[in-house]
C-alpha cells in the first residue's frame, strides 16, 4: 500500500479494540477541541466507543487497539486487514500483547477454570498476542497508552501523505534533553529508561521515580548489562525478571532478557 | 393495547460504552421473555498476574485495567496497603489523593455526559453530531473535559496511567507555580460546571421510578471520595472489611464479568447511588442551586444519571479548587513504607461507583492472591433489572428501533465500563 492518499476527499478511517483497557483509543477522546477540528478532516466510519459502528466498509486507515486473544479475535483481525489500506497498531497490548501476556507464561485454561463457574462459556485462546503475529502490520506505535500527540503525528503524517515516523531511541536520550537528573546515577534507583523505547517524555524520571518499561524495547537495547547493574544495585534475580515482565512481557528483547535470568545464564 | 407481537432486538456490539457488550432482547406475546447484557470482553485475568508480585510494583499494574479510571485503582490499591502497613499518610498527601481523584471525576464524568450519553437525547449518533447543534455545549463539555486530565497530570504526569502514586503519598510533588494556575483554572471553571448542570437538568427524559437499593462510600465528614465505610440506603453501614458478609458474586454463562448482589437483590452504585446517599454533604452552594432546578434527592429515576455526574463535575471541582487554596510543596512527598504480612482492604469511590479491593500480602511485601470487585460488575445485575421494569414502562410496542434506543439509553445511564468489569475474574465457586 501506498502512503500516497489512494483517492481525493476525505481519508476513511476507523478505530478497532481488541482486549485492552481502552486507554489508547481514549488519546483521541481525550483530544479536547482537536478532536473536533479532526472529525472534519477525516471521515470516521467505524469507532465504537465514539458511536460509528461500520467495521465492513473498507477504510484507508485502521487503529488497531488491543492484543489478540479470543478465537473470534482471529478472523476479525483478518477481516479488518482486507478492509483496510493502512493498519496501524496502536498500543502495549497491540504492539507486544500488553500486560494481559503474561498469562502467556501460565496455563491460560486452568485460571479459566479458577476463576469462573462456568469455564465452557469463556472463549479465551492460551496466548494473549499483537496484531503483528496475525497479519501486516503498516506501522506499529509503542506505548503504554500512547500519548495523543503520537497519535496526532501519525494521522497529519497520513494527511499530508508522508510516512510516520518512529521513535526507537531510548527514554534516556529524552532524559537528557529535558535536563533531568538520572535518577540511576543519582539516587540509585533500577530505572528501564536504558533499554526502553523513547516517546514518552521521559514522565517517570520527571517525578524522579524509575522509568517501568511502558513503552517497550528500544532500537539496540542491551539488556544483559542493564540486568547486571540492577543486580550491583541489590536487586534479586526474581527482581530482575519482574522488571522485564510488566507491560510488554511478550515484547521479544524483554522475553528474552527475562528467560536468560531465569535459566541463570546470566552472569 | 395494540396487537400481541414477538420480536427479537439484537444489538451485537453497544456503541458509545467502554469496552465490548451486546444486548439481547426477546418479546413474545407481548412480554419479555429473554433479556441479557451480554459481556463479552475477553478476560485478562488481572487477579491471577498481580500475584507474587511486589507492592510497590501494584499501582503502575492495577491502573492497567482501565483506561478510563486508572486513578481509582492505583488509590484504593495504595489505600488498602498502606492501612495494612500502618503507613500514615501525612496532610498534604492525604488531601492531595482526594485532588487527585477529583481530576479523573471530571475527565471521566464529563466524557461521559458529552461523548457517550448526550448524544441519545438529542437524536443524535455521536458527539461530531451533537456539535453541530450544540458547538457552545460540545466544546465547554470538553474544556472541562481536558481541565480533569490536567488535574491527574499535574500528580501522575499523564491522565492515562499516571506514574505519581506511590505507597505513602506520591514519588513527586507540583510546584507552586503550576498550582496556582491549576487554581485560576478551577474558579474559572465552575461558573461552566453551573451551566453545565443546568443544561443537563433541561434536557427532557423519562419519567422512570423503581425501587432499588443504593449502595455507596460514606464518610462521616465529606462526600466520599477516595475513602471512607460502605453504606447502604436501607440503614447498612459496614467497615470495607465486612464486604463479603453482605455482598456476593456470582458467575452467568453470558457474561465475562461476575455479577454481584446484596442480600440476593440486585443493588446500585455510582452517581446516582453516591448523591442517594451523601447529598447532605455537598456544599451549601450547589445544594442551593439543585433546589434551584427542582433536582430532588433522592431520586429513583435513574435518567438523573446524566445530571449527577454533572453535579459530581462541580463538586470535584470546588473541592480540588479548595484543597489547593494555601498549598504548600511539602519536604518530602511520601512517607516511608515497611511491608507487612496480612490481607489489605481498601475501598474508594470510582467515577461509576464503589471499587473494592483485597489482597493477601506476605512478609516480604507480595502479593499472594487479590480480588478486585469493579463497580461495572456490582451493577450489572440492576442494569438487567432496571431494562425489564424501564422497557414495561416504556412500552413493548413501539418500533424496534425505539425499543432499542430506550435499552441503550437505560445502559447508558451506568455508564458501563466493560473493560474493567471483565478484568476482575478471580477465584469464584458457584454459592
């Protein structure tokens, strides 16, 4: 597909949740008067929470929020791709399977089991799953919750025809473009900033707390030396894993990183 | 009475709510004769994950399972393990909490009334509509809107999942600069939150009483927000930790959420139920203008719901603007925490109502197993209930289409949130 607007007049763009916590959808909700002035340069065909309801219409944009994670999830992954020039993911649980993947470590069947009396009524699948392990993904946009600037970008990107652009730098380079202190070096706190994707705004660090890994890997994350510094800085190995399986447990170098210390073949 | 009909009304996905429902309607012969709120969100089993996990790890995970009210989970978590450790928050963090929360009443009410509900009275499909007819309306709703998610960024550096709560007060603390415009912002803001509420109480809706319990956070001294016992409108008043004495869940094959009753009757929570229940602690000012506009409380029509969060919208703001009044950036902005084993119980008030939580800690601070019961959950029963009575007194035989619009108004006036109510699946046994 081309970036290109494949016909004149308004782009077709529709918003798809999947299982999610409604968080990134709400970035458009929560664009204030923007919304508005959006709403006129685009048209909105399908976007459950906001009121259209038409996911059968072809669109040239779909956000996609939320993993896969239901058998009917599977085919309506598949028919959203067939009706859609660009799909965009938007989000944690789109982007890596969101906090929800890590049931993917347990035994998805038995909590069913636990939790309700009447498991055969739950269609639940064993993995929670991103959009990109269905079908093409066109751009993915990292985060836990995307921020609406982010969101913004990608739409004027799309308007004016060009193609979005991503950020795989780590939280630490916004660090130091916003003048904050490290609270690594400074306080010795276990802060993810160093492996973790930039976009945020470094906020974590801002209240001179540890970043948390929201928003996923970055581009070349070394996360075997970050693991060893969290251990110089007194963390258990137990610790350690739980700092790479939060929000973007599935997220491969994050999974990775986990699996090493757990076989113990870190060192 | 016109002739006997069967019908069946089937609306696979409900707009205009948070997370993924469906409704099912049957009529035959003239009467109901099947009704369901179908929740099909897909679980994602939030309780399970939370255990073995660190507290300190708690606040950034529970806000995860709402977008929309992440602040409600992140406070009553943090309130239920601080009152388990013994960790006493000091002044300024305690009211700053209540600040805190105000900020997602109003980025969360006024989301509601403008985008999700508003739109149904007006005949209108969406917000974008309802602009063309209502700009001045629209937009004040989203200033208003937007001046909530600036309350939650000014504590949690965004409005969705913030990252300012810790246990013992917050990890940074606004400088005084942002608080006094913060202030401006709020004084100017109220005279909006006026109209506001006087705009929803013109809005023509359906005469619909019925008798139903409210159940709701009260405080001996405030409108309960982010703390206090449970009290019921039938006289209960019970400590959090008696919660399971008098409210059970139960599961239904048709739903991914549990549905919860009180005494075996199908109970309410959220606005409606919290101004039932606490109207006598609102401030002199607003209580003149509801006599003002003839708002009687309290009410058992739940079409005042729109109108509720609209007062809800003026009280957070009066007391966000009155808890900044005098603020002072404190030395530190929490207070040390020692973990404790136990189990932890905390309740608070979220935008749709009562949010209870309950997790067993061991001594290094982990969690061993939590429950969380939603406010979604707690009123799905009473939605069912209360589209059986609304839609007999609405009237089984107008067109479809009417039918339908009622039911998604009648759904709308809990403002359902799917999304958390799917999220809180735990360990259940059918009782």
């Amino acid at each position: 597909m081309s970036l290109q607007t494949a016909h004149p007049g308004k782009p077709r763009v529709a918003v798809h949740k999947f299982s999610s916590c409604d968080g990134c959808q709400l970035s458009f909700l929560n664009l204030g008067e923007a919304l508005l002035t959006l709403a006129e340069r685009i048209d909105l065909v399908h976007f459950a929470e906001a009121g259209p309801l038409d996911p059968d219409t072809g669109v040239d944009v779909a956000f996609v929020e939320g993993s896969v994670s239901t058998p009917e999830d599977l085919e309506r992954i598949q028919h959203i791709r067939a009706h859609s020039g660009l799909l965009i993911a938007i989000g944690a649980c789109a982007t890596s399977g969101g906090i929800q993947g890590l049931r993917n470590q347990a035994k998805g069947a038995e909590w069913v089991a636990q939790i309700y009396s009447h498991p055969e009524a739950i269609a639940s699948l064993e993995r929670s799953t991103p959009i990109s392990s269905h079908v093409k993904v066109d751009f993915e946009l990292w985060g836990c919750p995307v921020s609406g600037p982010q969101m913004l970008a990608v739409v004027n990107a799309r308007l004016l025809g060009v193609a979005p652009r991503d950020n795989v730098d780590k939280v630490c380079t916004e660090c130091k473009r916003q003048g904050y202190p490290c609270v690594m070096v400074t306080h010795g706190i276990a802060c993810m900033g160093q492996v973790t994707r930039a976009g945020c705004g470094a906020l974590c660090p801002s209240l001179g707390r540890d970043c948390y890994g929201c928003y996923g890997p970055a581009e070349n994350a070394n996360t075997d030396a970050l693991a060893m510094q969290f251990g110089h800085l007194g963390l258990t190995p137990e610790a350690i894993v739980r700092r790479f399986q939060s929000i973007n447990s599935q997220a491969p170098v994050f999974l990775a990183a986990a699996n090493k210390l757990r076989t113990g073949s870190h060192d | 009475m016109t002739e006997r009909r069967s019908v069946a009304i089937h609306v696979p996905v409900l707009a205009r709510v948070e997370g993924e429902g469906a409704l099912d309607l049957r009529i035959e012969d003239g009467d109901i004769a099947e009704l369901r709120l179908r929740i099909f969100e897909p679980p994602r089993f939030f309780e399970k994950f939370l255990e073995g996990r660190h507290y300190t790890e708690i606040p950034d995970m529970v806000a995860r399972i709402c977008g929309i009210c992440p602040v409600a989970y992140q406070v009553t978590a943090a309130q239920a393990l601080e009152d388990l450790f013994g960790v006493e928050l000091d002044p300024w963090a305690r009211a700053m909490r209540r600040v805190f929360y105000c900020g997602e009443w109003i980025q969360s009410h006024s989301l509601h009334i403008h985008l999700l509900a508003a739109p149904d009275f007006f005949g209108c499909g969406n917000a974008i509509e309802l602009a063309r007819i209502a700009p001045d309306e629209v937009r004040r709703g989203l200033r208003i809107q937007g001046l909530g998610n600036e309350l939650m960024d000014l504590f949690g550096a965004r409005s969705v999942h913030p990252v300012g709560v810790r246990i013992g007060g917050f990890h940074g603390a606004p400088s005084l600069a942002r608080i006094r415009d913060m202030r401006d912002k709020l004084r100017a803001a109220l005279p909006e939150a006026e109209a506001l509420i006087r705009w929803a109480a013109a809005i023509p809706v359906p005469q619909d009483d019925q008798v139903f319990v409210s159940v709701a956070t009260r405080h001996p001294t405030d409108y309960a927000i982010e703390r206090g016992d449970i009290g019921a409108s039938d006289g209960l008043r019970i400590g959090a930790d008696a919660f399971d004495a008098h409210f059970i869940e139960r599961h239904e094959p048709h739903s991914t959420a549990l549905f919860s009753t009180y005494h075996q009757q199908p109970y309410l929570v959220g606005p409606l139920a919290r101004l039932n229940l606490n109207h006598e602690y609102l401030p002199g000012a607003i209580r003149a203008l509801l006599a003002d506009i003839g708002f009687v409380l309290p009410s058992r029509n739940l079409f005042h719901s729109l109108l509720a969060r609209a007062v809800e919208i003026w009280l957070a703001l009066y007391e966000a603007l009155r808890l900044l009044d005098g603020y002072r950036v404190p030395d530190s902005p929490w207070v040390p925490a020692t973990p404790r084993a136990g189990v932890a119980i905390g309740c608070t008030e979220a935008p749709r109502g009562l949010l209870w939580h309950r997790y067993e800690m061991d001594d290094a601070g982990c969690v061993v197993n939590a429950r969380i019961v939603p406010p979604t959950s707690q009123n799905q029963a009473r939605i069912e209930e209360d589209l059986r009575l609304s839609l007999l007194n609405f009237g089984l035989d107008h067109p479809d289409d009417a039918l339908r619009l009622h039911c998604e108004k009648v759904i709308r006036n809990y403002d359902p949130c799917i999304s958390c109510a799917t999220h809180f699946l735990r360990l259940n046994v059918e009782r």
